[in-house]
C-alpha cells in the first residue's frame, strides 16, 4: 500500500465515513491539534521519564488517538468508530488525584521548564488547549460529542500535573515564576 494518495491535493481531506472537507476545515484543525499534541507527548517520552510515567503517557496516547477519529467522524456516522466517554475522563481524574498526591502543593506560579521531557509535557499541554479551542469552536458549527470537550479539559490538567511529576521523579525542581514586581 502506497503513503500517498494524491486525494488531498487539490486542499480537501475526507473524514470518516467518506464526507470530503477543505483541510482547513475547523473538524479538521481540532483533530489536528488532538494529533499534534499527540505527538509532543510523543516527545516528552523519548525525552525520558521514570517508566510508570512514560507507561501512564503511552495509555493517553492511545486515549488521543481516539480523540481523533471521534473528532473526524461527523454525526452518528462510523459505528464502529470507539469514542472517548466517562470512563476515560474518570481515568484522567484518578491519574489527576494520584499524580498530586505525590507532590507538594504548588505555593506559586511556575515556568514550563525543569527537565526535558517535563518541558515537552508543559508543550503538550499548551496544544491540547489549542485543541480544546478548535473542539469549542467546531461545537458551535456542528455536533460533537460533549465527552470529547471534557476530556480534552481534563487532558490538559493531567498534562501540567505530569509534567510536576516528571520533574520530580527526576528529583528536579519546578521553575518558579518570579513577578518583576517583587524584584
């Protein structure tokens, strides 16, 4: 099987379920986004990290990728297509509660920074934000499902906490942010 299909070269994509739409379509940029934090979680792995994170992140990742095809499927289409629901964002919850219980309070605000892969995990978390925003946004054109918006929120509290935890896992400290009006 052939990479390339030449179907897509005219700027049009097909989602699932064979509906054609221009690349730059919003369903388009929000699975996108979904993929493209993916693969920055991608990187904060091979960055390094204690192997009960780095098997944590691979179980998101695969989460994500079902993120994607339900953010691609439009409608009630692709029946057997999995969608993320409660018990994904449940397992986000409790990996939330665990990662915390791990670590002291934050006391301020910190800079994404510390080790390599938690820097990478804060990149992460800033570009599934930027999914989010494209999710809200192809929600006031079109249906998706409400699950898919509460993981993505969840996916990025999950993401600042990993990347805590990285840092201290790797006995590094958080950067703190220092207001210049204190200096």
């Amino acid at each position: 099987m052939k990479i390339y299909t030449k179907t897509g070269d005219a700027g049009e994509t097909g989602l699932w379920g064979g509906q054609r739409v221009s690349k730059d379509a919003l369903r388009v940029h929000a699975y996108g986004t979904a993929d493209e934090c993916n693969a920055a979680i991608g990187v904060a792995r091979a960055s390094g990290l204690e192997a009960g994170l780095d098997e944590l992140l691979g179980q998101v990742q695969s989460q994500l990728f079902v993120v994607g095809a339900d953010l691609a499927t439009p409608g009630e289409g692709g029946a057997n297509i999995p969608r993320v629901g409660p018990a994904e964002i449940g397992f986000l919850e409790a990996q939330i509660d665990s990662l915390e219980s791990e670590m002291e309070p934050l006391k301020q605000f910190i800079l994404p920074g510390g080790t390599p892969a938690a820097a990478h995990l804060h990149l992460a978390r800033t570009i599934c934000r930027r999914a989010e925003r494209w999710a809200v946004s192809l929600a006031h054109e079109d249906a998706i499902s409400p699950d898919v918006l509460m993981y993505l929120n969840r996916l990025s509290d999950f993401l600042f906490v990993a990347s805590r935890a990285a840092n201290a896992r790797a006995s590094t400290p958080d950067v703190p942010w220092v207001s210049p009006r204190l200096g």
